[in-house]
C-alpha cells in the first residue's frame, strides 16, 4: 500500500488531475479580464470621451459602448461559473472513484489480514477507519491538484492585476503573506499533534461500544452498567479536552488570519488614497484594485484551509497506512486468483509449530499423516492446540516453522479458490450471516458469479455503467444478481435439484425440526407458489371439518368467520377483519391511519373506542404506575410499558380537561384508540367490551372493506376460501386463533397441525419456505445449536475432499452421538478431521491424536499415521 497519500493520488489519477489542471489553466485568462472589465468600464465608457468608438468593424456610441462592456462582463461572468461548474463536478466525480478504490483496497486488504492479526485489532477500529476516518481523504483527492491550481492561479492573477495598477498597491497587498506563511505552519503543526490523538482516542471509543454491544448480555448479568458508563465517560472526557485544545487552536488561528488581512485595507485606503489626491492613480483603479483584493482574500484563504486540510488528511491516511499494511499479510494473489485445481492425496503436517500469540493458542512440533479416506480424530480441551492444529490443517493459519500439506502442496502457497473450495471447516465459533437459512446454507458454493440474469432495456444500459466506473475504479465486475451457486460441486441439474439436496441433508443433521417451525411462520406469495397456496387451503378445510365435527377441539379454537366476534384476537383486527399488506405495519400505526380514522368516523365507533382507550389507560397506570421495572406484572399483563405511563398520565389529565385548549389532541386520541385496537377480550378481561359493542365491532366491518377496496390494496381481508398472503403459512392453516383462555390450547393446536401437515404432504414444502426465514443479524434469531447445525449444513453442502469439524456435536447425548455418525456416513470416503474436548469421542474414530498444552501428546488409538 502506498506510504505516501500524494503518491497515492498521482499513482491512481494523473491523467485526471492533469485534466482538472488544463480546466483550471484555462480560467486564469478569464479571470485576469474579469478584474480589467470594471475598470474599463468606469474609466473608459462612464468618463472617457472621443466617441463614437469602433470595436470589431462596428461603431458605438457611448451608451452602446457601456452596454456592449457590460454585456461582455455578463458573459464572462457566466463563463467563469461554467468553468467553475465543470471543474467541481470533474473534482467531485473523481473524488467518490478514488474514494471508493481505496475503501475497496482496505476492505480487501482485511480479508488478506492473517487470523492471528485479529486478535490485536478489532471491528471497531477497523470499520471506522473504512467507512468515516477516509471520508475526508476522498474528498480531498479531488482537491488535491485542483485547488492550489485554481486558487493559486487566482491570487496570482489578482496580486498581477494590482502590481499592473501600481508597484506599491501591489506591495501592500502581500505585505502579510510572508508573516502568514511562517506562523500559520507552526500553529498548524499543533493542531495535528492533536488530531491524531482524537482519531487515537476516538478508535478506542469505538472499539469499547462495540465490545459493549456484544457483551450486554454479560454487562446485565453482572450489574457492570456503572463500571462501564464510567469508563466510557471517561474516555469521552478525554476526546473532549482534545477536541477543546484544538478548538482553541483553530479559533485563535483564525484570529491572526483576520487580523493580519485586515491590515491590507488600511494600507490601500491609506497610499491609495494618498495616489488618487497626488493624480498617479484613476479613482477607477483604486476601485478596481480595491474589488480585486475582496477578490484575493478569498483565494489566500482556501489556500491557508488548503495548507491544514492537507496536514489533517495526511494524518488520517498515515494513520490507516499503519493499522492496513501488516508485514505479515497475505498476498493479493490468494484472494484474486481463481484456478480451483482439485486437492488430492494425504493432508500432512510435518514438524509443524504456530503461535497465536498468547498461552494456549499455539502448538509445537506436531507431525501427523491424514489419507485421503481417513477419518482423524483430533482430541483436547480448549488451549491445548486443538483449535490451531485444524486451522492449520484447514490453511487458515500459516505454521511459523515446518510445513502443511495436501498431496505435496503447500496449503501457505494455495489460493482461496483452492482452499475454500476444497475444504469445508467448522470451527467453534460459528458465524451464520445476516440473510435467510437458504442463503446461509448456500454460502459455500457461492465462489464465483455462473449464470448472469437476463438484463433489456434500461437494466442493462445501467449494469453497463455499472461496469464501467468498476473497472475505472479497480473494484471486481463481478454480478451480484447473477446465480452464484456451484452446481457442479454437488452434480445438480439445477437450483431445484440443489434446493432438495439441501433439505435432505436438514433431514439427516436433525435441523429439519427447527426449519418445519421457521417455515410456519414464514410467508407465501401465492401468485408465485399457486399449488401450494391450494394445498394450504385444502389443509384449512380439513381442519375446519375436524374442528366442527370434534366438540373438544373446537374449545380450543376461534375460527375466523365474518358475522362474529373473535374474542381471542385483538379489536383492531376484529374490526378490519383484515391483515395489512405490508408486514412491517403494526397495530400501534393502525390509528394514524387515515383510511382507518375516516372508517371509525364514519362507523361511529370513533368515540365509543376513544372512551374504552381511556379506560384501559385509567386501568393499566392505577395498576402499574407504582410497580418497578424489574417486576414482570408489566411485561405480562400491560400493554402499556414503564416509559409511557408518564406520558398516558398526561393523556388522562388532558382528558379531563375536555375539547380544547389544554385539551386532547389529535395524536393523543390516536394513541387512546391504539390502546383499545391492543385488546384481547378473552386475554385481558377488563370488563370494558360488552355485546352491543362486539355486535357493533362485527357490524363495521362492511365499511371497513369498502374504506379497504379504495386503499390501494393495503389491506387484504380475510377469505376463507382464498389465501392470505400477509398472513403466516401457520395463521392460514389455522385460519383462526388459539383460545387464549385455554392454557393447554397451543401445544394441542400444534400437534393436530402437525399431523394434518404429514397427513397431506405438506411437511417437506413448509420446511423449503423454512429456507427463507430471516436469521437476523448475525444469525441473532437462531439458538447456538441451530447457528451450529446451519453451519455443519453447509460445510456438508460443499462435497469437499477434506472436511474439519471442530467442536460440532461432542456430547455424550443419544442425539449427539447420532449425529456423529451421520456425519462420518456422508463423509465415508473422504477425509474427516473430528475436533473434539469429549476423550470418549476418540473410541468412534480408528484414528485419532490428542492435543495437550499445544503437543500432540499420544495417539489415542494406537495411530500408525501419527509420527
């Protein structure tokens, strides 16, 4: 990486600056007459005399003559603009490109980093010197040639101008220069000193919220909010008395800046004036002259700004230059090179040795011989070498002495697309990525783009461009909406066929479980997946029979029917018999709705909900205005939380006020009436909905659908002959809710859907909408064993040669001891590295080595291959 931030610059933009540096050449001419215009025009068309004048072949009078001046000063004007114009947005445009190359070439530069090169620096160093520390750096590129040519070229110009007026004018306006340009850089020095300790101080502040944020969990659990408020507060402080000296600094920079181009002004009112009465200089020139100081302030300015704005950048990119260039870091070659030759033969490590650069993250001298089909299990607690032998074996760790490798190559010299391809590991600490089950379990065949999308029109005048600044910015062209999965990897057809050989490997790693229950309460479209929308619908049926024909599990459930009341869901969705299209609407919203608002109105359920809201809210802060957060009554029988009790306190004292000033207002009704859509007459039983009232709930819905037919479909009623495609695959078998008044009426729903679900075939398809439930940030909606198995998934779904597990299934528990040996099934034939803590594992394997404070130690079962 470029040491230098200008070498940086010229390196990636010569061509460009060398434009930007003709456009601005350009100007200066165009300037120079911009300052002799006014001058002209006052000396020679106001007080000259001798007219007409000819210009060009054509006489003028004086008038015309002023006019055609004025004209020319008009137009030089907007050409001065225009050349500004196209210069900024040259510089602008060429700023973002060379922003974006270097943002990619740090990115990839982290992806070079080694392991170990982790565990010194962490995400909140590296991400802000990324995203926010090289914004300023973008910016300035295209500054960089640019603004001291334009600007410099300016103040030569106009400091040329007043030289061309007169000798001492010209004198008076540099008079502070040189007084500025030795004390400016020495104060200027200061600030930088300071700025590299607040961007220091700064990446430390980061990297504690950020350790914050993964650890609350642990923060909670120990009452450790105090400790680090007051640590972080303290370092804040510190950022503070930084930012204050450089404040002080700045300002007092300023000062002398000011003070220093005020003197100039005294100086041309004084000796220009003194030439005017003495008749050696035109009052024409002296305002000219005096225009064209105005003028040069403002370049000396930008180029004093231009002097700190290069000393703060330079800063900031020494500074990333430091934490980006390891010694030790990959080459580029490993990343970019895309040759996945096929790894055969035995995995050997011989004499190896590594340091992770801390007691219990190293081992010393290990030699081991892994054929081809050999199934190794590696054994030993956490710090005993364990975890860096299988990293090792898997070339994510480079050996600090001896040598890996897989049939005479050596891992340390193999490219990622020979690696990543060839081996699947699973270390113990798993990482699912932010998407959908599907896409995680995919991931390890998405190397490269395979089938690009079809692109017409527009599409693909856009994908062009698109291609275009990538290459002009040295980012890869890769497609990201093509198809990336490696059919060939697993011999399949195409993506369907790819799709059910993952499902059968959910099947056999036990994940199918927990895929059937995220696939329930997944969403369809049904336009999409016509048949098995029917076939849900067909389930609905059949459970609606069995729900009329069985007295006992009809009292476990309230069907949704048009002429009555469910009093086990919410009055809001009693009264719309509806569910919003888009998912992310919720009930709080509903009553800011204007189409609802106008149906209430209009229904005249406005006021009678707005007096029920008020009730619930007189009930729910006379009960819980006095319990503590830490009681669960709130978080169980409210639906009002501790932090808007306050403010419905204030709601019900407004009500009691009446219309008026001091009086309800719009939003708070709308939040009383939210209140009464949040109520579940069989859950909540408050005694503040009688019949009349359910009646007339039922009796309103015929206005809502009508409001609904009018709302651009933003609401899709509920249809017992149709599926509803807001709803959950779940919620439309069903077609109804759960009794809540009936404690055991969940579990014996869900057994009778099970059934339903094997009895008409419709397990396997839920389990594939399962693929497409959201995971959440980093897998944050999955438990530990589900990220675990989703990871085991997709390693399996790569087919590679050799396969590591580390720590995957090592209990003593029937399910674990299952899933071991589905794993050594499918593997049969390939190599297999087991790691494992649990000694007892080592009796399944034929092989195996354990691993004690980072030696191998013994082999566990009498292995010939263990040297």
């Amino acid at each position: 990486m470029e040491k230098s931030l200008f070498r940086f610059i010229w390196q990636y933009s010569a061509r460009q600056q060398m434009v930007i540096l003709l456009i601005t050449v350009l100007s200066y001419p165009v300037s120079y007459i911009l300052l002799e215009l006014p001058k002209l025009i006052v000396n020679d068309a106001i007080q000259g005399e001798l007219f007409p004048r000819e210009v060009l072949g054509f006489e003028f009078d004086q008038i015309s003559y002023l006019v055609l001046l004025c004209f020319a000063f008009l137009g030089l004007v907007i050409l001065s603009n225009g050349i500004k114009l196209v210069l900024n947005v040259y510089k602008g445009r060429l700023g973002e490109r060379m922003l974006r190359r270097l943002r990619f070439e740090l990115f990839q530069r982290v992806l070079r980093f080694r392991l170990p090169h982790f565990k010194k620096v962490s995400s909140g160093e590296i991400i802000p010197m990324i995203t926010s520390e090289v914004e300023d750096v973008g910016g300035f590129i295209g500054e960089a040639v640019a603004l001291p040519a334009y600007q410099g070229g300016m103040l030569a110009v106009q400091i040329g101008f007043i030289f061309m007026q007169d000798p001492l004018l010209g004198l008076a306006a540099i008079s502070s220069y040189p007084m500025q340009a030795y004390i400016i850089p020495k104060l200027q020095k200061k600030v930088v000193l300071l700025s590299r300790q607040r961007v220091r101080n700064v990446r430390v502040i980061a990297d504690k919220i950020g350790e914050s944020i993964t650890g609350v969990s642990e923060i909670h659990a120990n009452d450790a909010s105090a400790w680090h408020s007051a640590d972080l507060s303290d370092r804040l402080y510190t950022n503070y008395k930084i930012r204050f000296k450089i404040f002080n600094w700045k300002y007092f920079i300023k000062f002398l800046n000011n003070f220093m181009n005020q003197l100039t002004p005294f100086l041309f009112y004084l000796i220009g004036g003194w030439l005017v009465i003495e008749g050696n200089l035109s009052i024409g020139a002296l305002l000219a002259v005096i225009a064209a100081y105005k003028d040069l302030a403002g370049p000396w300015k930008e180029l004093l700004a231009y002097y700190q704005m290069v000393a703060d950048v330079d800063v900031k990119y020494q500074t990333v230059v430091e934490n980006f260039d390891p010694p030790d870091i990959y080459p580029v070659a490993r990343l970019v090179t895309d040759e996945p030759e096929p790894l055969s033969g035995a995995l050997a490590l011989k004499n190896v040795s590594v340091s992770g650069g801390a007691a219990g993250q190293e081992a010393f001298d290990v030699t081991v011989t892994v054929e081809p089909d050999q199934h190794l299990a590696v054994i030993g607690p956490d710090g005993s070498g364990r975890s860096e032998v299988l990293q090792l074996a898997a070339g994510l760790l480079g050996p600090t002495s001896g040598r890996v490798e897989i049939g005479g190559r050596n891992l340390e010299t193999l490219s990622e697309s020979v690696l990543g391809r060839q081996i699947a590991y699973v270390g113990p600490a798993v990482h699912v990525w932010t998407g959908t089950v599907r896409d995680n379990i995919f991931y390890g065949l998405r190397h490269r783009p395979l089938r690009p999308p079809e692109r017409t029109g527009e599409s693909k005048v856009d994908y062009a461009r698109r291609l275009s600044e990538a290459q002009l910015t040295s980012n890869p062209q890769y497609d990201i909406e093509a198809e990336w999965e490696d059919l060939d990897a697993l011999a399949c057809a195409d993506v369907d066929d790819l799709v059910e050989h993952a499902l059968a490997l959910i099947e056999l790693t036990g994940l199918a479980a927990d895929v059937f229950r995220m696939g329930l309460q997944a969403t369809i479209d049904p336009e999409s997946q016509p048949e098995f929308a029917d076939a849900i619908l067909a389930a609905r049926r059949a459970l609606a029979d069995r729900v009329a024909n069985d007295d006992r599990f009809s009292a476990m459930i309230e069907l949704w029917q048009i002429d009555r009341f469910n009093n086990s869901a919410s009055v809001a969705e009693n009264l719309l018999f509806a569910a919003p299209a888009d998912s992310s609407i919720g009930i709080d919203t509903l009553a800011s709705d204007p189409d609802i608002e106008a149906a209430l109105k209009e229904s005249g359920l406005y006021a009678r909900l707005l007096e029920i809201g008020q009730k619930i809210a007189e009930t729910m802060v006379e009960l819980f205005a006095n319990i503590s957060d830490d009681s669960g009554l709130l978080g169980d029988y409210s639906f009002i939380t501790q932090d808007e009790l306050p403010e419905f306190e204030r709601i019900l004292r407004a009500a009691k006020v009446g219309s008026g000033k001091g009086g309800l207002t719009p939003t708070d009704e709308q939040r009383l009436i939210g209140l009464a859509f949040k109520l579940i007459p069989a859950r909540h039983r408050l005694g503040v909905l009688d019949d009349d009232m359910r009646g007339e709930i039922v009796a309103a819905r015929a206005t809502f659908h009508k409001r609904m037919d009018q709302a651009e479909r933003r609401f899709v009623v509920f249809d017992r002959d149709r599926f509803v495609a807001p709803m959950t695959i779940e919620d439309n078998l069903l077609f109804g809710r759960p009794r809540v008044d009936r404690r055991d009426a969940r579990e014996k729903i869900d057994k009778v859907i099970r059934a339903l679900v094997e009895e008409m075939e419709l397990r396997r398809p839920i389990i594939r909408a399962g693929l497409g439930f959201h995971v959440g940030v980093a897998g944050s909606r999955l438990s530990a064993g589900q990220r675990r198995r989703v990871a085991l998934v997709r390693a399996l779904m790569k087919n590679a040669p050799v396969t590591i597990l580390d720590e995957t299934a090592t209990g003593n528990s029937d399910d674990d001891k299952a899933l071991r040996k589905v794993i050594r099934e499918q593997l049969d034939g390939r190599m297999l590295l087991f790691g494992a803590s649990n000694l007892i594992v080592a009796e399944e394997f034929d092989h195996s080595i354990v691993m004690n404070q980072g030696r191998m130690t013994e082999s566990a079962s009498g292995d010939d291959n263990a040297e």
